[in-house]
C-alpha cells in the first residue's frame, strides 16, 4: 500500500479542497480515493498474485481493467495499471468489447 501512496503523492489534491474544473480529471480527491478503496485493495492484491505467479514468466497476458468513465479519474485508473505492470516482464493488457469470439463446432 505505501507504494501505492507513493505512485499517486504529485496527483492528490493537498488538501481537502475542492478540485477546480480545470484541475478536473488531473488530480485525485480524498473523496475519490475513499470511494474507489476496495477497487484500489482489489488491484493492489492482484498485484501481489501477479509477482506471486507471474514473476518469472516470459510474457504476461491479462486482461485489461476498464473503469467507469465518470466513476474514476485517469490519474486514479493509471496508478492502477502502473501498481499492476511495474518491475514485471513484459505485459500485454488485452480489451475486449464484450463479444465473444470463440466459435464452437459440435
């Protein structure tokens, strides 16, 4: 978690001010943090899966954690992605469109 904190320090609002409208999508409130908490334990956990099982893999595929688009900030959704694909092999995060693909043949 402290290296989470760390990540998302230069995009939090310092204070519990109120975010401008220009600042909008830039910074990361308390308010958000507090409220997206589980998603953030959730990918921090997944991280700790991924070094567990992954760590000496050649490529990594996973697919790819997509966010509301107005329930979280682009910083927030970033810090996600960087918690999961930092100091591991290379990474491929696939996204889909909800469709299947596989066809069956009986």
């Amino acid at each position: 978690r402290m290296e989470f904190d760390k990540l998302i320090e230069d995009f939090k609002t310092k204070s519990s001010e109120e975010i401008s409208k220009e600042d909008e999508g830039i910074l990361i409130s308390e308010a958000e943090l507090l409220g997206q908490r589980e998603k953030t334990n959730r990918h921090i956990r997944l991280r700790e899966l991924l070094l567990e099982n992954s760590k000496d893999a050649s490529l990594v595929v996973m697919t790819l954690p997509m966010p509301r688009k107005t329930s979280v900030s682009a910083p927030l959704y970033m810090s996600w992605i960087e918690t999961l694909t930092r100091d591991m092999p290379p990474f491929v995060l696939i996204r889909g469109n909800q469709t299947s693909v596989l066809t069956f043949y009986s």
